[in-house]
C-alpha cells in the first residue's frame, strides 16, 4: 500500500483501577503515543465486567496503540511480568500505519 507504514497494534484491556500503572510501564518501554477507552466491559477470566451494573460497578479500560517491530519487543518484555496481576488481555496484531500527520511510532 502507497503511503502506509507496517506497525504492530496493541489492543491491553485491564482493570480500570490499573490504568495509571499500565500507562507508567509504557512510558518505561518508551511508547510515545496511545489511546485509552474508560468503563469498557466485557466476558472474561474475571468474569462478566459491566460498567454499568447497579450494585457492583466492575470497569475496564483499553488502551491501543502502534508502533515498530522493535518497538513491540520492548514493550511485550515489560508487559509480561505484569499482565496477570493488571487482569485482563493484550493482543497484538499487523497494522498499516496511514501517513498523514506526523506519527508518534
């Protein structure tokens, strides 16, 4: 494809309460630019989450990014060890990064 980049795509779900530390391991594994998503819900290993129950409000957050093959190595190694205890996923996928305005890879 004409103009595009070959990314990896990060797509973390974790719980809501865990946001600020996964964006901190992010910072460390030097990620320059993301997205997050608050009060996501879904089925999982914990469970139905459901942001909008009304005795027991369980949130998720998501957080999406791209980057560089190089990139990606970097961020799994820091990811890993933190994963279970953040509860939730982290997928990762090939993307084509559409050039435009400056990229943050």
């Amino acid at each position: 494809m004409n103009n595009s980049i070959a990314m990896k795509r990060f797509e973390i779900v974790v719980d809501e309460e865990k946001l600020n530390e996964l964006i901190a391991l992010l910072g460390e594994a030097g990620v320059r630019g993301y997205t997050f998503i608050k009060n996501t819900g879904g089925l999982g290993s914990r469970g139905e989450r459901r942001p909008d129950g009304l005795f027991l409000q369980e949130e998720n957050a998501m957080v999406i990014l791209a980057c560089q093959q190089e990139q990606a190595q970097k961020l799994v190694a820091v990811l890993r060890p933190k994963l279970k205890e953040f509860g939730g996923m982290c997928l990762i996928s090939d993307c084509l990064w559409v050039e435009g305005p400056a990229v943050s890879y």
